[in-house]
C-alpha cells in the first residue's frame, strides 16, 4: 500500500512541477520578450494546472 502511495505522490508532484514550470516560463516570456510566446504557453500551463487539481480530486489528496 505504502508503495501505491509513494507512486501517486510522485506523479502528483511530477505533474505540479510541470504545471508551475509553464506558468513561470510563459510568464517570463510575456512580460520579458513577446506575449506572442507567453499567452499560448500560459494556456498550456493553465490546462496542466486544471490536470494536476483533478488528479489531486481523484485520488483523494488534501491541499
């Protein structure tokens, strides 16, 4: 059971990271180079984000 655990948190942080990471590159591209290249990137990052929430629901995790 502690194994199934250690995996589901493992991926939940997986998923966190790369849902922050896109919303920090696409922040710094907009606000520092081009929206051009930030706006698309922060909807990207925006449905991870909406991913890691609802596999956070799924698998019962506290915030």
């Amino acid at each position: 059971m502690s194994t199934m655990m250690t995996r589901r948190q493992q991926e939940e942080k997986k998923k966190r990271y790369l849902f922050l990471g896109a919303e920090a590159t696409g922040l710094v591209l907009s606000v520092l180079i081009t929206p051009w290249l930030g706006v698309p990137l922060m909807g990207l990052g925006a449905y991870w984000g909406w991913n890691w929430f609802q596999y956070r629901v799924k698998n019962s995790m506290r915030f």
